[in-house]
C-alpha cells in the first residue's frame, strides 16, 4: 500500500518559540519527506516569523503565509487552500506530535480514505493546574462524544485530520467561529455522511502555559463560541442537547485530580461567555429591528 501524500498545517499567533518548538517536532516525523508539506499560517503577528521558519526549510517542504488577523478557522482555511496533499493534518503552534503521529493517521487514511481522524492530545505541562483542568475537559468531552464502536463525532482542531477532498466538499471550518470551529466542522462532517475514526496512539503533545487570568479569557472565548454552534445547530435542525453526566463525570475526575477549583472557574467563565454571547446578540437584532424601523 503506497503512502499518501500529506499537508500540515499550522495557524500560529504571537507564539514565536512555542511554533519554534512545533516546527522541530515536525521535522522529526517518521515519515518520508517528500510525502508531506508544512503550511504555517501567521494570523496577523506583530512580529514577523521569517526568521523561525527559515531555519527549518533545509529540514521541511515548509511555506509561511500571512494574513490579516482573522481567527484560527480562517488561517486553518488558508492553509487548506495551498495544500497539496491528499490528507489535511491540523496541530495548533503550542503543540509537539510525535514522531509516529502522522505515520499513524496516514495509515488510517490510506486504509479508509473517506473518514476523518481524531488522535490523542495530552498535556505536559504538569505542574500547571491550568493547564491540566483545560485538558481534562477535553479529555471527559472525548468520552461523551466518541462513545460506543462506531460513534465519533468531534475531535479538537490541534490534532484532526481529513481527507482533503472531504474537507473542501463540506466547505471547510466556517470562519465566523474563532472558537468552537472544531465542535462545528466536526457536527457538519458527520451530518454529511461522512465518518470519524480515533486513533489513540497518533499522539500530540500540549504545552499551553495559562495563568488564572489566561485560563478565565480563555474560557470566556469558549463559551461564546459555544452559544455560537448551539445557535447554528438550532438553525439547522439539530439542536444540541445538554448532557448532565459530562458535568457528573467531570467532577468525579476532577476531584480525583484535585482540579476542583480550577474546574469551578472554567464552568462561570464559560457560562458567563455563553450568556454574553447570547445577550450581545439580543442587543444586535434589536439594533436592527429598531433601525429598519426608523426607515
């Protein structure tokens, strides 16, 4: 079975020496080299990022593109459109796959090549409760969405990867989400037709340093993104139902991992993100109404 051609991409914002990190990680893949591309997308840093690609070029078919700064679905899409493989590999600049990782979804690919596939993401930074309390949401979500043989529905976007004609027939990550594009793709991927798969052992590694204040901004963008996909799925017919036993079995795990409190903080700030979404757009459409009834 010949091996399938591949393009990475990877959307990076303000993150120097973390994408420094990512490149060295993927030019350490075990996987021929003229078989994958890397497409590093630069979402409108300050700071140019030539001099940390540049380095890597002797190591990585690899190509820098810029553009104004238009969220991690928009860039995702960018580099989507240069891609020349027959599978798209998405990984965030934060994040170190290791060295198997795309030997591995690629053999699933060439094995299936109509399903997407999720791999395995887990966090090193230990010591960082953070850190660790935004994996572990993670971590319970993939229980509650990839459950039983053949059920798998949503895989995060720092370690994805579809069939490139699949990607472009579904339209690819809808660019009005700057989070939750993965909840969305994956929720139109799947209602499509098409099939997810998990390959736990295409592992990616997560080095996301956050601090109290990083953890609640982040979560707050979370839950407004979540308001986001409730209200499209709503739109289409497939309105998202809240399931108790993910907040069950996330306490049970977080107690166990002693990730109570900062687990505690991630459901107000994304709760709070959700309801300030939802009241932002309230106060649009009555902008509107009142507006277009002036005129």
């Amino acid at each position: 079975m010949s091996e399938p051609s591949c393009s990475i991409v990877v959307p990076t914002y303000q993150r120097p020496e973390a994408l420094r990190s990512c490149l060295e990680s993927l030019a350490s893949l075990d996987y021929p080299r003229d078989l994958f591309q890397v497409i590093v997308v630069d979402d409108g840093s300050r700071a140019p990022l030539r001099p940390v690609a540049e380095p890597f070029r002797e190591r990585l078919s690899l190509e820098l593109v810029a553009q104004a700064r238009a969220g991690p679905a928009a860039a995702r899409n960018a580099g989507a459109a240069r891609a020349e493989g027959e599978l798209l590999a998405f990984t965030d600049d934060d994040c170190r796959p290791r060295p198997g990782w795309l030997r591995l979804l690629a053999e699933r690919f060439a094995a299936r090549p109509d399903e997407g596939i999720g791999g395995r993401t887990v966090n090193v930074l230990a010591g960082n409760r953070y850190s660790a309390a935004a994996q572990l949401v993670i971590d319970v979500g993939y229980v509650q969405n990839n459950t039983g043989r053949d059920d798998r529905r949503w895989f995060t976007t720092n370690n994805l990867a579809v069939p490139a004609a699949g990607f472009r027939a579904v339209g690819g990550f809808d660019s009005f989400f700057r989070t939750a594009e993965d909840r969305d793709f994956c929720s139109r991927w799947v209602a499509s037709g098409l099939r997810m798969s998990y390959e736990p052992l295409a592992v990616v590694e997560h080095a996301h340093e956050l601090d109290l204040v990083g953890f609640a901004r982040l979560h707050f963008a979370y839950g407004r993104g979540a308001f986001r996909y409730h209200r499209e799925q709503r739109r289409r017919g497939r309105p998202v139902r809240v399931e108790p036993s993910f907040y069950l079995v996330l306490a049970r795990e977080g107690r166990r991992a002693g990730l109570l409190a900062p687990l505690l903080l991630w459901h107000v700030a994304n709760t709070t993100g959700f309801l300030w979404e939802r009241a932002s757009r309230g106060r649009t459409t009555t902008t509107i109404a009142q507006s277009t009834t002036r005129t």
